[in-house]
C-alpha cells in the first residue's frame, strides 16, 4: 500500500522504492506515530470532521494495533514504503472503510514533524535522566573524598593541591549545565506541528489547541511551513549531546590516565575493564576508551544534519529523512555511554595514599611556599625566584619541599621559620582555600549542599 500514487501510470522501480523507503528505521516511533494518530482522530470526532463512532473505532483500532506490536503478535515488515503507511494498512485491514478516514486533515509532512518531535522530546527526557543517574553518582564521590588530597593539574603538569571532591565537582559543574541545556531544548521544541498539513495547513476546521493540548504540547505551532521543515530542535538537541559526550571524553581522558600504571591513582573493577589476548597482565580502561572513541560519532551525527539543513528551501524536502538514522544512533550512543560510564565510576576505587604522595612530589605546594613569604614581608615577585631555587634543590636532590631541612631553607631565605613545613602541608594547602569554588572542606561542604537541593529540587525540564 502507498499513501500516494493516484497521478501515476506505472510502478516505482524497486531500487527508487528501496532508496526512498524508511520503514527500516522510522519504524522506531511506532508508539509516537500511534499516540498522534489517536490524538488526530479524537480531534476530528470532537470537531464533527469525521462521526464520534468512526472516531472511536480508529482510537480502539490504533490501540489494538499497539498492544499486538508490543506483546510481539504483530511485525512490522518491510513491505511499506514507511510506519506511517504501515500503521494505517493495518488499521483499514482491521476497522475497515472507517480507517480510510484517519489521515483526514493531515499530511504526511506534518505527520512525520510530529513523529519525530515527540520521539525527540521522549528522548530528551530519557538523557536528562541517565545524566542525572550519573551525577547522583559523582555527588556521592564527592561526599566520600572531601580529604582526599591530590595534585591538580594545568598544562598535564601538577600545579597545585585539590581534592577528589574538587576534582569530580568540576563535572558535575559540567553535567549540571548540560541538564540546563536539556531543559532549554525542551521548552523551546514542545508546540505541536500537528495540523500544519503538507506546508499550508487545510481547509478542514481543525482544532490545533486541542491536539497539541491532547499531545502534551505547550500549543501549536504558529507557522505551517516553519513546522513541517523545522529541524532546528534536533541541531540542537545533537549539539546538547555532542557537548555531553565531550565532558564524558574528557573525563574518560582522565580515567585512562589515573589508571595507568605510572599514576594508579585508581582501580577499574574488573567487571568494567578488559584483557588482553597476548599479554596475561593487562586490565585495559576500555569502557573509557569506546566513550572517548564514540564521541566523534556524536559529533559526526551533528555535522551531518547541520550539512543536510544548510541548503534546502522551504518547505519539506526529502532530504530530511535523513534527520532519524544519524540522530537515533546518536541518541542510542549517548544514553549507552552515560550509563556504562555511571557504573565504572561507581564501582572504581582511589588510591589516597598514592594520590597524596603523588601531589607531593609533584611540588604542588611551591605557590604556597611563594605566599608563606610574601606574608613575612617578601614581595612576590622576590618569593617567587626564591621557591624556584628551592625546586631545582629539591630535584637534585630527589625530595619533595616538606623533606628539605631548615637550614637548606635558610641558606636561600632566612625569612624561613620552622613554621614553613605547617604552611606546605598539604592539608593546610588545601584547607585555607575557601573562597567560594576552592577545594577547602569547609567551603566544599558548602558546595555540597547547594548540589543536594539542586539534586532534589531539578524537576524536568528545570
């Protein structure tokens, strides 16, 4: 069955069908394309188009066909050009003449703009909660490693003492922004294309307010050709993934590189890590290196529709088929990711002691060794020179800042006290921070608790 055809006088060639056919993968909103029609012939019985009794038999037989593809009764086969005409094949077979009626007032162009912005705006929904899955999971890191000390870097260079806690609160800023940015993307997509028809909307007396009210839209949209061509909130919802899958490679970056063997600063569970089929004393991050090596396929997808969108007039073309593929495989692969990155880090372990050996040594304490005599009266620029000369001692020697003796810190400065190895300590380092943002445990547990009532308070969309 086609929903077209009547103005030709011979058959589509096979190849032109199988090209143009999109029941392969449209048939992933087979829930959303029932939920419009439903919403569609409810709509058209309640604005005397079509009797209430044709109505409700298209409502009953939608629901019907529902049920069997969920229980497995029904398959839907290739044999249709789309799900679109899938469904309504299915429907005529069953209800008879009164499913002829459905597409009443409608479109395929708004039909399918429908469609995927409900799937669309499921979908948002569905990342935001993985995303929020995980970050329940960093904020309890983050409650558990308020004293864990370890090297901050810049440049890939240690530079100054932070805490796990500090450290992981750095990607829940990250997450947090992406959760807000979900919120936009929804807000801004949710008003119904439903009704537009194919770019001029129809002379039926549809009622726009009570379909997009019926779909859970915030009203319909305000401009028939705009709505069947717009893919502006599929840009930017690949854009809001790109960025997600972005912080979750940069922080996959960091798992590969603490879990070195250079670093252990952590232990992968082996349920999260890999082996090797040559070398017996491998544990590969893998789980990390598939999340850093699937990001380019998310910003493949982005790019992609971006190129497909850049030169089509208004209104639908078929080029925008080519908007499902590339985002459902976008979106399969970020939810993937977040949840198989939730568990490795979940189940993951620190290693405090080398952590804190490892900001030690790294002379993440020099800037407070410069501030411990600029406070003894020594201009900075003074302080400065003088802890560099105490590095360059220290890695001839092969020793961290606390293990120099007094008089080794004399013999550059005398403004040296014995009360310098109190200043360098890494506790003090880090717990005299406590301007709002720094490491400190009494400001990071004020951070805490912001994040406790955001957790609690950040209902969809925010």
């Amino acid at each position: 069955m086609k929903l077209w055809g009547g103005r030709f006088t011979k058959e589509t060639d096979k190849l032109v069908n199988n090209f143009n056919a999109s029941i392969s993968f449209d048939q992933k909103f087979y829930k959303q394309d029932i939920q419009g029609s439903i919403a569609h012939a409810k709509m058209l019985g309640a604005a005397g188009i079509i009797s209430e009794e044709e109505s409700t038999k298209i409502q009953d037989g939608l629901t019907s066909i529902l049920a069997d593809i969920e229980s497995g009764k029904l398959e839907i086969t290739d044999e249709y050009e789309d799900i679109h005409t899938f469904m309504e094949a299915t429907l005529i077979e069953r209800i008879g003449d009164a499913g002829k009626k459905l597409h009443t007032g409608r479109s395929r162009n708004d039909q399918v703009a429908l469609d995927m912005r409900l799937y669309t705006r499921d979908e948002v929904k569905n990342i935001d909660n993985e995303v929020k899955a995980l970050m329940e999971v960093i904020l309890r890191i983050i409650k558990e490693n308020v004293h864990t000390y370890m090297p901050g870097f810049t440049h890939l260079q240690k530079a100054q003492p932070v805490t796990v806690a500090h450290h992981f609160g750095a990607y829940f800023e990250m997450f947090k922004r992406d959760r807000s940015r979900l919120a936009d993307i929804y807000k801004r997509m949710n008003y119904c294309p439903l009704g537009a028809g194919a770019l001029a909307g129809t002379t039926y007396p549809l009622d726009r307010e009570m379909t997009a009210k019926l779909l859970d839209f915030y009203g319909p949209t305000l401009n028939s050709m705009d709505s069947v061509s717009d893919r502006d909130y599929l840009i930017e919802f690949l854009n809001a993934l790109s960025t997600i899958m972005m912080h979750l490679s940069r922080f996959s970056e960091e798992i590969c590189i603490w879990n070195s063997n250079e670093y252990k600063f952590i232990e992968l569970d082996d349920a999260y890590s890999t082996g090797s089929s040559i070398m017996p004393q491998k544990k590969n991050p893998d789980i990390a290196e598939l999340v850093r090596g699937k990001t380019g396929r998310v910003y493949g997808a982005l790019i992609s529709l971006l190129t497909t969108m850049k030169g089509i007039p208004l209104a639908y073309n078929k080029d925008m088929q080519e908007d499902k593929e590339l985002s459902f495989d976008a979106i399969d692969t970020v939810k993937g990711c977040v949840s198989l990155f939730k568990g490795m880090i979940d189940t993951m372990k620190f290693n405090p002691a080398r952590m804190e050996d490892s900001a030690k040594k790294g002379f993440t304490n020099a800037t407070d060794a410069a501030d411990y005599l600029v406070k003894k009266g020594v201009p900075f620029r003074d302080a400065h020179g003088i802890v560099g000369q105490l590095v360059l001692l220290c890695i001839d020697k092969g020793i961290a800042l606390d293990d120099l003796s007094l008089d080794e810190y004399k013999k550059i400065s005398p403004v040296f006290e014995n009360d310098i190895y109190d200043a360098i300590s890494l506790k003090t380092c880090v717990e005299k921070r406590l301007t709002l943002g720094a490491p400190g445990a009494d400001v990071m547990n004020k951070v805490i608790a912001i994040y406790d009532d955001y957790m609690k308070s950040s209902n969809f969309p925010a």
